[in-house]
C-alpha cells in the first residue's frame, strides 16, 4: 500500500495526560510494522497535551493531530474512526505504550487466522516502575485457550475477554458504522459484544503486548463518583446486544459479565451512602435482568459483595485496643481501608483513646464492654484482631470466599510473623496435614497456635461466654477463645496461604506467674471437651513465646507446673515440638498427673 492509504489507522485520543503522552508516541515510532498513520485526538486538553503529543511526533508525516472540544473518551475514538484511512484500526490510549511488535503481531495473527480482529495479552505498569503480564483474559477455572483463536459465540466464553478496545487491531471494514455510545463511561463493552455478534472469531497471542497504565488518579476505571452508574445503562446495552446477537448460554454469560463489571465498579466505592445505593441498584438490576450472582469461580470476586447485594453483612471486624500504643489501631485501620473488599463493619472494643485519624470508608464504633459488641455484630462472619495483629493485603477477600464457598463455620490460615517468618498457624501441623475440612478433634484443637488475626469465625458460634476471654486481651484469655470457637465449629477449613501479620510475641505476655496464673482462670462450656492437662501444655507453649528463655526459666516453669498439678500424661497435650528436647524427654520420663 502506498503512504496515503496506509495499512493500518492508529486512533490515539488525549485528554489531560501531559506527564504520559510522549511516551505514548515514542512508542509508536518504534514499531517493526512501519505502514501506518497515526490520528492523535486532542478532547480538549487543558494541560497542553495536543502539544506534548505534536512535538513527541514531530518530522514523522504519519502522525496527525486533531483537535476537538472536550466530549469524552467515545467522541475522540468516533472522530478517529470517522476520519481513518487504514484497512486496519487499532487504539493507544494517551497514557499507555505499546510493545514494538504490536502492530506485527496482531496484523500477523489477524491475517494467519483470516479474522476481523486480534487481540493480544497486555502488562499492567503502575507508578512504582513494576509492570505486570496479564493474558486478557479473566479467570474461568484455570482454563488457558486451545488454539491461536478465540471463539466467541458462546457468551460465557465471550465475557472471559477483556473488552478492551485498545488491546486489539480490527479490519475497518468489519467496524463498519459501529461506533463507541457517547456520553457513557465504560464504552469498551457495548463496542466489543457488538462486533463479537458480527465476527464471533478472534485471533488471540497471549504475549504481553500493550502496556497499560494503572493507578493513574484521573482514570475512570478508579473514580468513586456517581458515574459508576454508568454501568447498570451500559449492561442493558450489552444485555440487547447477547439477547440478539445469536449467542449460546447467553443468560450464564451476561450473568458472569455483570457479577465481574458491578463487583469491579464496587472495588472503589468507600463513600458508605454510595455504595449502599449502588448494591441496592445491582440488587434490582439483577433482578429486572432475571440473573443470579455467577462470579464462575474467579477467586479475584468477593462472595462477600454477593452476600451484599442481598441486603446482609458478610464481615464485622473487631480491632482489640493496644493502650500502650495508641497509634496501633490507625495503622490497623489502613490496613482495612486498604483491602479490596469493602463490605464490612469495624468495632474497637476497649479504648480509652480517640482513634486519630479514620481511613476514608470505614466507620469505627467503640464498645465498652464484650456485651455491647455482641450486640452490634451484624456480619455473617467475624474477624478479630488482638493486639499487633493486622490482615495483610486481600485476606479479607481470601477468608470469605472460603468460608462461603465451602460454607464453613471457621476458616484458619497462615500468618508471618515479625521478624521470624511465616508460620501455618499450628503449634504441631502433624496433627493436621491430612484435615480435608469438617470437625476438628479436641487433640487437634490443643494445636492451635494463639493467634486470632489468622481465622474467620461465623457470627453464630460466637456467645457471650466466649467473648468475655477478650476482655482483657491476655495470651492465655485469647488462646482459650481460639479453642472454644474451633470446638464450637462442626467445619472448620484451613488454608497455608498467610492472611495476617502477628507479632513475634502476644500482647499482654506476664512472667510465669502470672503465665501460671491466667491459664487456669479461663472457664467455658466448650473447654470440658479438652483433654485433661490441656492447661499445664497452654502454660508451656505460652513460656516458649516469651523472648529469652535459658535454661533456668524452663526448670522454674516446670517446678510451677508440677506443684499446680498442671501436667498430665495424656498424648494430646504432650509439649510442642518447639518446646526444648531436653524439656520433653523429662516430661516423658516422669508424667506428673494432675492431682
């Protein structure tokens, strides 16, 4: 083809990314397949970004650039299509780059496969410098495509593909009239089931060629503003559009496609009346749609926001207070807001002090005593983090989706600790390593490390007897309350992946004594059902977390256990395997029963 009928059209839209754009057209004039024009659409940059973009392309007679008033992302695409002259069409948003063998790639695969279009993997590049390889596409069983070729004409196969317009090259005459719905956020998806009704094959590489800008502040995809309502208007289009498109398993497809697109939206809603208007509009939606909640096994959907929609609370969090150090509890409180998921409650139960500053999005309430926090615990399942404990990144969602898909009473997993590393939660997994869910035994119970950051427990297990072990957040109080809630649960799950950061030492740790002490007040219903001499092992693995333990503080630890008739010869509470060899072999050699 000669210059003035280039082979492919490059429709770049700008608007407001002076600090990317550059990189943007650099990208472009280095590209292997070199038969192209390029149309820059300028939508009304205030921040000279038409400029920017001009001077980037300057002595390259195949850039152009069109200025327009400011009318939105599907104006400047229209504009760009209406004016291309390629055979060809491809789009780069302003802020992101492509791969040199962009163009190569997918004119190759569109030619070899003889489709409409092609699409190819892209990477996720963040501010950090960090850049992500993503397929494009979503998660449905670990399912990987057979062939070189896509085929769309089922829908649930369809909805697996990012709809991205600009991972993508497209035959122009298979664009034909279609155009981008104007004055809509989220216009990528109508134009994509649109032209997958028209040409239901697509040449797919999986190679990571288009780089995509993420956590950009501007960018749609992360705006908490009323336009996420956009996307009940643009799902009534693409609903249209399945329902005539001539689509198999169009109800299962369009359901997944508005479980992942209104979960997507929900990820960045933390203003509380908004997001409590926009799961009550899903609710509806999905009910005028005649659709269930399908998030199809994608671990990256929280069943929790199903839960949501239904009108029910998936997950109160409760924060124990730290007096000795005020400012845990902010740090805490970020590590929440941080979180993905954002359907759950926080209560702080005993505090003295003001929480200085509360994440946007979350609403902390203080409860005096452990009576008026059972009282306000509206979660289907709760998390409790003692003092130091904080969830790492996604636990949140982790715990959930496990508790709810497996329906379990009580999930427990991993944790990394402070300065020792990761740990699976139990002082001895032996007793555990073929648990494949349902009831633990009392045996199995005893090795559960102190730790509550690590577990979820549903609502209903949790009574106010067991509460009161939180009252005063010692190690022995809060190692009797992981015991009573795992033998309260005729489920438990367990998971190795950590889900919590816990200090190398518990909170509120005493000497021996007072190690002695606490571990025989604890009383419940529940702890009957341990063996006996449970007590004299708890008191031991309590002494073992404290920080330096020489010799001599071993000897006093078992002259206390011995005239409190703390031991018992009993396998099940046998030392941990941390506990000092020297220790357990004494222990063995003479089995102090409780007198």
């Amino acid at each position: 083809m000669s210059r003035q009928t280039p082979a492919i059209t490059v429709i770049v839209p700008v608007w407001n990314v002076a600090a990317e754009v550059g990189a943007a057209i650099a990208s472009l004039r280095t590209q292997q397949f070199t038969d192209f024009e390029v149309l820059v659409i300028d939508d009304g940059s205030t921040d000279g970004s038409g400029q920017i973009a001009q001077a980037a392309a300057a002595g390259d007679g195949r850039f152009r650039l069109i200025r327009q008033e400011n009318a939105g992302l599907s104006a400047a695409r229209n504009r760009g299509l209406d004016a291309a002259q390629g055979a060809f069409v491809a789009f780069l948003d302003g802020d992101d780059a492509l791969d040199p063998a962009f163009l190569a790639e997918l004119y190759a695969a569109l030619t070899r496969e003889g489709t409409d279009w092609a699409a190819c993997g892209l990477a996720f590049r963040y501010p950090d410098g960090a850049m992500i390889p993503h397929p494009a596409l979503h998660h449905a069983e670990g399912a990987e495509p057979a062939s070189d070729c896509l085929h769309l004409k089922d829908a649930c196969d369809a909805a697996r593909v990012f709809p991205s317009a600009w991972n993508k090259l497209y035959r122009s005459a298979a664009i034909g009239d279609l155009r981008f719905p104007h004055g809509l956020w989220f216009e990528d998806h109508p134009f994509f089931w649109a032209l997958a009704a028209r040409s239901p094959r697509l040449a797919y590489i999986s190679a990571p060629l288009y780089h995509h800008r993420r956590d950009r502040p501007a960018q749609i995809t992360g705006s908490d503003s009323e336009r996420v309502f956009d996307q009940f208007i643009v799902l009534d289009k693409v609903r249209a559009l399945i329902n005539a498109g001539g689509f198999t398993r169009k109800d299962e497809g369009f359901a997944r496609l508005a479980t992942r697109l209104l979960h997507e939206r929900a990820l960045v809603i933390k203003n509380r009346p908004r997001r409590a208007r926009f799961l009550a509009a899903a609710a509806e939606a999905f009910a005028r749609w005649g659709i269930s909640f399908s998030p199809a096994g994608d671990p990256s959907i929280s069943l929790g926001f199903g839960v949501a929609m239904g009108g029910e609370l998936p997950l109160s969090v409760v924060l124990l207070n730290d007096p000795s150090d005020p400012s845990a509890v902010t740090r805490r409180l970020d590590a929440l807001q941080a979180q993905s998921m954002a359907d759950f409650d926080v209560h702080l139960l005993q505090t003295g002090a003001e929480v200085a500053v509360c994440p946007e999005g979350l609403e902390v309430t203080r409860h005096a005593s452990p009576d008026a926090l059972l009282e306000a615990l509206r979660g289907r399942y709760v998390m409790i983090f003692a003092a130091g404990e904080r969830t790492m990144p996604e636990a949140l969602t982790q715990l959930v989706n496990l508790a709810l898909h497996e329906g379990a009473g009580t999930v427990v997993g991993g944790f990394m600790r402070d300065t020792k590393g990761y740990h699976d939660g139990w002082t001895d997994n032996r007793l555990v390593s073929d648990h494949a869910g349902g009831v633990l035994s009392p045996a199995q119970v005893l090795r559960l490390y102190p730790a509550l950051g690590n577990r979820i427990i549903h609502r209903a297990l949790i009574t106010h007897d067991m509460l009161q072990h939180l009252a005063d957040g010692s190690a022995a109080r809060l190692q009797a309350f992981v015991f009573e809630t795992a033998l309260a649960a005729t489920h438990v799950v367990i998971t190795d992946q950590p889900v919590a950061y816990i200090p190398d030492q518990p909170h509120a740790l005493p000497g021996l004594t007072g190690i002695l002490d606490a571990v025989q007040a604890p009383n419940g219903e529940n702890l009957a059902a341990l063996p006996e001499g449970w007590r004299g092992m708890v008191f031991l693995r309590l002494t073992g977390l404290q920080p330096r333990n020489p010799p001599w503080r071993w000897l006093w630890a078992l002259a206390l256990m011995a005239s409190a008739g703390l031991w018992s010869a009993d396998a099940a509470t046998q030392p941990d395997p941390e506990t000092p060899r020297w220790l357990r072999a004494c222990l063995r050699r003479w089995p102090w029963r409780r007198g």
